[in-house]
C-alpha cells in the first residue's frame, strides 16, 4: 500500500503515468525504445517511461523486479516461474563474429563445428545468454577452445575485433561498425529467445498493465 501510495504521488507531482522498465542492452538499444514508441503513437496515452540496465544481467533485472523497483524486464533469460510471469519471443539469431583476415573471414556462412579449433572469447558463467551458447555447442556435443571469458557481449565484440580469438554472439547492428566478419550460423538451429516478465501475484499500475498487455500482443506478431 506504501509502495503504490508514493508511486500516485510521484505521478501526480509529474505530467502523466509513469512505467518502470528493465532491459539487457542487446534489447534496450533497438526493440524497447521501439516499443515505447509505438505504445505512445498507437495509444495516444500521456505515459512516461524510465528505462534501466541495473549490471545488464538478466538476474539483476528479475531481482528489481521482484522487489518492485521495476515494473517489468525484457531479458535473455525467463525468471522462476514461481515468481515471475513471463512470456518468450523470437529474437535476432546467433551469429559467429571472426577478425578481419581471419581463415574463417571469407566465408559466407558457418556451422557450430567449423568453429571448434579456434580460440574463442566466450560469455562468463554469470551472463544471461552464457546457457543459451553452451545449449548450442551441446547440440553438437561439442566444447569451445576458450581463450577467455567475459560478461558484455559488447566487450566479448571488441576483444575479437582486436584478434583475441573468435566468438558466438546474437546479430546486432553495432557488429557492423567493427572491423570483424559477422558470419551467419546455420547449423544448429541459431534461433533464439528472449523474455519479458512481471512480478506474479500484483496489479501493476493501469499504464504497466496496458504496456504489457501491448508489448504481448506486439511481439507475438515477431
């Protein structure tokens, strides 16, 4: 009751309803703020909207979430369903991303296996999208060379843009403006999925309700 009688009145003492929103960069450079746009032109609702990264893992989004400092999340990983109700959507694929010169570099797409006697930077055990890989090399049945390993998938970009090994990461437009090939992956299934949840359990206020409701109906459309 506390919680929701300040939240009126931060709203009241500001112009418009205001949503609380998490995301991971790779969601929160592109697909969020175009949800959050389209919200605004569709609905012509007088809504603001804060958008935060906590550390960019997916653990810290849920943990705000789940002590109400976030409405919602959109991260690379679902929360205990116990906790949070959360739905799945299809997301850009995982790519292999090589430097420029490298043996690989002149191919125009790649398989999991081609990759295995390179080095690669791979995602720290604590990053989100860390199981989605290892599900990948699982399918082969199969490890990376690890030549090291780190949180950001930005960072994991820039070591491999300056020669320290290879990497799997999902397709992001900012790949492009390194110097490094991004090569398509064709074998196993590089499809991917991401998530956006909510604390079970609560009514969130009505313009996070009507969020939701729209981010569910928008995205299934993907």
């Amino acid at each position: 009751t506390l919680d929701s009688g300040v939240r009126t009145v931060q709203e009241a003492g500001q112009s418009g309803s205001l949503v609380l929103l998490g995301s991971i960069r790779t969601l929160g450079t592109t697909l969020v703020p175009g949800l959050m746009q389209d919200f605004q032109a569709q609905t012509g609702a007088n809504v603001r909207f804060q958008l935060h990264s906590e550390n960019g893992f997916s653990a810290s989004l849920l943990k705000a979430v789940e002590e109400k400092r976030l409405d919602l999340c959109f991260t690379s990983s679902p929360g205990d369903p116990t906790l949070f109700e959360s739905f799945a959507f299809r997301r850009t694929p995982f790519v292999v991303i090589v430097p420029q010169g490298h043996p690989l570099s002149s191919r125009q797409n790649i398989t999991l296996q081609d990759t295995l006697p390179y080095p690669q930077i791979c995602f720290a055990p604590c990053a989100g999208l860390r199981k989605s890989v290892d599900a990948l090399f699982c399918a082969i049945d199969a490890a990376p060379i690890v030549a090291m390993e780190t949180e950001e998938d930005a960072v994991i970009a820039g070591l491999v843009a300056a020669g320290f090994g290879i990497a799997v990461l999902p397709d992001d437009p900012l790949l492009q403006s390194l110097p490094v090939a991004v090569l398509p992956l064709t074998s196993p299934d590089p499809s991917r999925t991401a998530y956006l949840s909510r604390r079970r359990g609560i009514r969130l206020p009505d313009a996070a309700e009507r969020f939701w409701a729209f981010c569910r109906e928008k995205l299934a459309q993907k």
